[in-house]
C-alpha cells in the first residue's frame, strides 16, 4: 500500500517547505491578525484528549465574537449547545488546542495554535453578550504560534462560488437525525418541527 512511516519519507515524497511558508509562523497577534478575528464569524475549535481522541467543533456568531484580549490570548464564548463537551473535556485533560477562523468569501484561513483553559466567568463576559446572554463559559487561548494559510483549498472545493455547489439532495436534518440515529422516538415530522427556521432558531441562546 505504500505506507509512509517516518518523516524523511514524508519529506522526500513533499519536497523541502517553502521558505517563506517555512517562516510564516509568528508567536503573537499582528494588527491585520486581530482585524481578521474581528470579521469573523465562524472558528474550527480543535481539540484532543490524552489519549489522542481528537475533537473539532464549530462555534459560530456574530463577527467579532471571539475576543482579543491582548496580542497573546484570545477568548471564545460559547453558547447553549448539544451539551456533549466533547472539546472542552478534552481541554480538561489536554490544553493544547488549534483554531481556524473564517470569513466568508475570503479563501485564506487564520490559525492559532495554543493552550486552552475554560472559565466560568471573567470581567469580559459582560462584552460578550449576545441577544442579552452572556457566554455560558469560555476558552481562554494563549496563543503559541498564528499564521494565515493559503487560498488553495478554498480555490480548489469553490467553496463560496454558488455556481460550483451541489444540489441540495441529501435529506433534511430532522430525516438524517431519524435515519442515522440509534434510539430516536420522535416521528420525522415531529423532528421537522423541532428543526424549523421558527422554533430552532429560537434556542440558539437558550439552554
């Protein structure tokens, strides 16, 4: 199968790295770094537990959500959700976390690097309300390494061009949910209600 089991492998089948991308990599917030987290509107939270198990959860609000709160640490609120905690378990007992933030119809990415810790609360939740709810918790990054990645992947998938989008042909989510879910009693249409544009988008600050 032509495994690749070590780095000089990796390296000789990759070529050596661009210098300049070599070189991106930088240890605290740039003015155009905190301009970027202040557009954004969506952010790849990823994470792993000790044992490697690896987690990405996507958070999303309005942009600016995430908070600058000095050129080395970042904060993200975080909203009522599906209550696994899968990430922030994994914060519990690994702090290293790396984060992607986008913003739409921008090709290029921004990622962090860091440790993580979750807070209950802090002076800056206060400015972190949204639709009058403070953040639940959040995760407080200091940052290790930042750099922006290239535009390549984004080209590639045509992710914003409508015109490259596919059919909407996959089932809705309240179909998905009872097809693909174990132990799921609610019939689909009681599912379809649950997931309507009127009622979820009612609990998207509620617990």
């Amino acid at each position: 199968m032509g495994e690749i089991t070590d780095e000089a492998e990796l390296r000789e089948l990759l070529g050596e790295v661009n210098p300049r991308a070599a070189n991106k990599d930088r240890p605290a917030l740039h003015p155009r770094d905190r301009e970027w987290i202040g557009l954004s509107p969506f952010v790849v939270l990823c994470t792993s537990d000790a044992a490697g198990n690896c987690d990405a959860s996507p958070k999303g609000d309005p942009p600016g959500f995430v908070r600058v709160l000095d050129d080395h640490t970042i904060a993200v609120p975080e909203r009522p959700g599906n209550r696994r905690a899968d990430g922030y378990r994994n914060i519990l007992v690994n702090p290293h976390v790396g984060l992607i933030f986008l913003i739409p119809g921008r090709n290029e990415t921004l990622r962090v690097n860091g440790s993580a810790r979750l807070l209950r609360d802090a002076p800056y939740f206060d400015d972190m309300v949204v639709r009058g709810h403070r953040p639940i918790l959040a995760v407080e990054v200091a940052i290790e390494q930042i750099f922006f990645h290239c535009a390549k992947a984004f080209l590639r998938s045509g992710l914003w061009q409508p015109e490259q989008w596919p059919e909407d042909t996959l089932p809705s989510a309240a179909r998905l949910v009872k097809e693909v879910q174990s132990g799921v009693t609610e019939s689909v249409e009681e599912l379809e209600h649950y997931y309507s544009p009127e009622v979820y988008g009612q609990k998207l600050y509620q617990g």
